[in-house]
C-alpha cells in the first residue's frame, strides 16, 4: 500500500513542487506513510495531510509560518502549523503566540486556537514534517517530508511578488538558507513554547510582516480570530 503524496496535493501547489522533488524519495514517503496511517495512530488525519496547501493556494501565498512536527496529542493536529480545532484546549505555543499578538497589534486573544482564517487570506501554516506518531514528538522526521517542505519554500522562493517567511526557533531559522530572493522578507525570533517564551516576547513579528506586506504594495493580514 501507498499514497500517492502529489496526487493528493492540491494542483496549483503539485505543478510547482513536482520539478523540486525527487519522484523516488517522494514514492518512498508516501509508502512509509500509508504503512504509519495503517498501522498506527497518526495525526493529522489522513484528510488534513495537506490542509495547509488547501487552504492557501500557491497564487495566494504572502507569508510562511513554519513549524517543526504536528501536535502529537488526540483531536489537535489538524494540517495547519501551531494550529488547533475549534474546542481544543489551546497548547502552550500558541497561548504564548496570542499573548504576543494581544501586546503586538492589542488583537484580544481568541477562545479558538483554529488558524483556519489566517491561512484563508494568505498565511500558509506549514509545519516542516506534516505527520506524527500519537505521543511521539519527531517519530516522523528524517522520513522524507523535509525534502518535500523544503520544496515548498522554495517554490515560494520564486515567486515574484514578496512573501514574508517567519522562523521561529533554532530549528525553522535553519530555513533561512532557502530564501535566497531579495524580494521576500525573513523574519527570525525564538520559538514561542515555554522554554524560549522569554525571548520570543516582544519580538512583535505580527506587525512587522503587515509592513513587510505593505512596502511591497501587498495587503496586510488581519491577524484576529472570532471568539
């Protein structure tokens, strides 16, 4: 059994990803994850593998926020970065992402931790390996999906018009290396979990990716949630 990984990825996104990947590599990730998806508990579900690439078409794509692996606890990954279903209980990260954009832009933090919305306007929430074992943070990389994110960011790379790539942590700065065009913005900071909070606060990247945005001419984000 295997899955068909670029079958399944959105055809906008397929067509600019196809020629940056490797079709062995690629077969051999959709083998091991089909293998995972029937033999263990695997989140997201099946039906949001590619939730972040549905949700934000390549055409659309203004901003990157990039995360390590998917949450790894029942009923919370849902294929969006740091993101949540509506009435789950917010995970550290992201009750700390709000905080910041309560003091960055005074947006209230919303009940819901579901970024849906933001990636409807552009926002792809991109999460560098795009599956997980249940309780076990990482059991996936080193899989595969490194090379195809990797692919990802740099079909963005080319885009023409600015993107606003935003790297949180030691592990999403690495990326940096990929933005190689100068018409995109990189903006870095430590990562919001606990362990870095400290020095990820005050960092203020909301607004500075609506003023990324907006020397380029581009619309910004509005960054609130309902709830």
């Amino acid at each position: 059994m295997s899955l068909d990984l670029m079958e399944l990825l959105p055809g906008d996104w397929r067509e600019r990803l196809d020629p940056l990947l490797d079709p062995i590599g690629t077969a051999a990730l959709g083998a091991f994850v089909a293998d995972e998806y029937e033999r263990q508990t695997v989140f997201p579900v099946r039906e949001d593998l590619f939730n972040a690439f549905r949700h934000c078409s390549y055409d659309n794509a203004r901003v990157l926020i990039l995360g390590q692996d998917p949450y790894h606890g029942p009923g919370q990954a849902h294929g969006l970065s740091f993101s949540v279903r509506e009435g789950v209980r917010l995970p550290p990260s992201l009750r700390n992402i709000y905080k910041e954009l309560a003091a960055d832009l005074e947006v209230p933090a919303a009940a819901s931790g579901d970024l849906t919305p933001w990636a409807d306007q552009g926002v792809l929430l991109l999460n560098a390996v795009l599956t997980v074992r249940s309780g076990e943070a990482g059991s996936h990389a080193g899989k595969g999906w490194e090379e195809f994110t990797d692919a990802a960011i740099s079909a963005l790379n080319a885009k023409d018009e600015r993107v606003v790539f935003v790297l949180w942590g030691a592990y999403a700065r690495k990326k940096a290396r990929l933005v190689t065009n100068p018409a995109h913005v990189v903006i870095e900071s430590a990562h919001p979990s606990p362990l870095s909070a400290k020095k990820f606060f005050g960092t203020r990247p909301f607004s500075a990716v609506n003023k990324a945005l907006t020397d380029a001419g581009l619309a910004e984000i509005d960054w609130a949630l309902p709830g």
